[in-house]
C-alpha cells in the first residue's frame, strides 16, 4: 500500500460505521486501511463490503492474531467497549504497534493505572510504540477558543458550571446498546460512557484557567428511569488543587431534551459554551462571552471537528515518531494532549463523582494521576 501509514480498524460497531468510516476517508492519503477485525464475523465482513471494499475483514482470536503478526500494519484504530478495547491495546503495545483507542480508556481506573504503567515500561525498548487516547472533546473547536479566551475575560474566577440534559431514549442510536448497560464490566454504565466526555471538557477549562487538577468532589446519584443503566444522574461538586474557585456538576441521560453548557464566571465577565437548550442548536456549539462594559455578548457558532481534528494530530504525532523516534515526541504538547494518562484523569475524576453519590455525598478525593507511570498517589 502507497500510503505512509498502513492501519487496522478494530471494531465495526455504530461509531465505527459512522464515524471512522468518514474519518477513513479523509486521511486516505496518509493512512491506507488494510483490514478490518470485529469479533464477529459478520460485522467486519458487512464493514468491508459496504464501507472499505479495499480492506480485508478478519474476526475472532485468528484474525486479531494475523493483524499483530502483520509488519505492514503498524498502527490499530481501537473502537470496542471498554473491557475487550483495554485487552486488545495492550497486546497491540506489546506486538510494537502504534494504537489509538476511543474512550473510555479503560473500564476502572486501577485497571486503566495498570495498562499505562505497562505502556510506558514498554518505551524504553527499541521499537517503542505511542498509545493515543481518542476523546475528541479535547480537540473540539469549540473548546479549545472558550480555553484561550477565557483567562483575559473573567477577571477573578468564581466558579465554574458544568451542565449536561441528554435524552438516553429511543432516539439515541446508542439506546440499545447492551455493552452500555453492563455495570459489572463497564462499571457507571451508560453515565460512565458518557460523561467522560463532559469531564474532559470541564478538566481542559479548569487547567486554561489555572486550576489545576481536581482534588475533591462531593456529588448526590439517583436513578430516575428504570430502562437505564443505574445511576442516570449525578450533581456535585468538585475542588481543585490550584485555586479556590470551585465548579459545580450536574449530568443525566434521563431528560427529555438536549441542553449543554459549561460556564465560567468571573468578577469581570462570563464566558459559555452551549449546545441545544431552549432555541439553540443541537448540531454544533455557541461560544458566548461578555465583560463588564459589554453592551451586548459577543459568540461564535463552530460545528463538530473534534474527531477529524484529532486523527489528523495522532497521523502528525506517528509521523514525527517515524521520523525522529518515538522517545524525541514523548512529553511533547502533541503528545501529553493524546496520552493515556488524560483518559485516566477523566475517569478518576468521574469515578470520585459516582462514588460520593453512592455514598449519599461523602466526600471524596480523586486519585491523582502522575505522567510516564509513576506510582499513583
């Protein structure tokens, strides 16, 4: 194959099919997809006939063992759930290949501790490879302009609000999804699967304005609709280490419309970033701001691009590891953004949220999560 970098596709669920299938498609000029495994056979083969009739369609323990034999093929797109999806990257780390794996990292935090330190044992080998943490929140527009405005506008931080209404119905294509509501082997369920997109957008506004780390949460759960998975709401609140502005929590898949908003307020000025609510628009973000003195808010409307704009920067990332070697790229901007160790951030954070709810709202510290597997505290 022409292209520099020659890929597998692990998984050919709903996001696979929807998502990386476009993805596909607008790097195939620097990624060339030469197989395709699902554990079934019939996904991968549906995949390959209907999206990527170039690729082969492998499946099950042999078709997984032919791809990690496979010299040509150095990096694995993972997009399985969290259990099967932590199994299969580890094994591709250690086969040399380069992974990018969609959230959640893993299905615990302790489980997801317990694969990095193997990752980054595995650097100090010759033919090190990259794990790159697809959450895409990290690279959303939209996120990414309300980080940069954000630390000239508000004068003192007072809080920050992070508020998510979804509807988990018959609506959402992932209502069905089984492996969602496996609280056994995807402990939070659906919230879990969910939410950690939300965290990362709360975690990459709190560190813009100097907070930090989380530190500590305090949060209420309840389970509101017996269809799903329990529980289907948490409202909390969360200290960091950095400051003592505080931000508040509130998430549910069991409302019956859409509404995002992460908020912070200062003495000088607001700033938002808003999905859907009463009037807004469901398929992309409003970024509004407005300082003291502002005679009216100021916004931008920016679409999704965080899934795109991701991929491309792990094709950079493998492309400058190929070129300078993979120890030149580590602890680069480029990298500490894709590293693992954020996924693990998010889940801990999460994780601290969901259990203080289950125990009434006790307080909670969140395990912090050192870079290149130092021992977590």
């Amino acid at each position: 194959m022409s292209a520099s970098i020659v890929a597998a596709l692990i998984g050919a669920g709903i996001f696979a099919k929807d998502v990386y299938a476009k993805v596909f498609g607008e790097n195939k000029e620097a990624v060339a997809l030469k197989a395709v495994w699902s554990r079934s056979a019939g996904a991968s083969q549906e995949y390959v006939s209907k999206i990527s009739p170039e690729a082969i369609a492998l499946h099950g323990e042999e078709g997984l063992q032919q791809i990690l034999a496979d010299p040509d093929i150095r990096m694995l797109v993972v997009v399985l759930p969290p259990a099967p999806a932590l199994e299969v990257v580890s094994r591709a780390l250690a086969a040399g290949k380069h992974v990018i794996e969609e959230k959640p990292v893993a299905p615990t935090l302790q489980q997801a501790l317990q694969a990095i330190q193997q990752y980054r044992a595995l650097q100090a080998g010759p033919h090190a490879p990259l794990w790159m943490f697809a959450e895409n929140y990290r690279y959303e527009g939209a996120f990414r302009e309300a980080c940069a405005l954000a630390p000239s506008l508000l004068g003192t931080l007072i809080k920050l609000d992070l508020l998510v209404d979804l509807p988990m119905d018959s609506r959402n294509k992932y209502y069905g999804s089984q492996w969602r509501r496996d609280t056994a082997a995807c402990p939070g369920g659906m919230l879990m699967e969910s939410s950690v997109h939300f965290i990362a957008a709360l975690r990459m506004l709190a560190h813009s304005l100097g907070l930090g780390e989380a530190a500590s949460v305090s949060a209420r759960s309840t389970h509101a609709r017996p269809d799903l998975s329990g529980p289907d709401a948490v409202v909390g609140t969360v200290s960091f280490a950095g400051g003592s502005a505080p931000a508040s929590v509130s998430i549910t898949l069991a409302a019956a419309h859409v509404h995002f908003s992460l908020r912070a307020v200062g003495t000088a000025g607001t700033l938002e970033v808003s999905r859907g609510g009463w009037g807004g628009s469901r398929t992309q973000y409003q970024v509004t701001w407005v300082t003291v003195g502002d005679s009216a808010p100021q916004q931008r409307s920016l679409g999704f691009s965080g899934v795109g704009d991701e991929f491309k920067a792990f094709i950079d990332l493998v492309r400058q590891a190929a070129t300078k070697g993979v120890p030149a790229v580590l602890g680069s901007p480029l990298e500490l953004v894709a590293c693992p160790e954020e996924g693990a951030r998010d889940l801990a954070l999460l994780e601290a949220l969901l259990l203080s709810g289950a125990r009434g709202g006790e307080r909670m510290e969140v395990v912090q999560v050192p870079q290149a597997g130092a021992a977590a505290k």
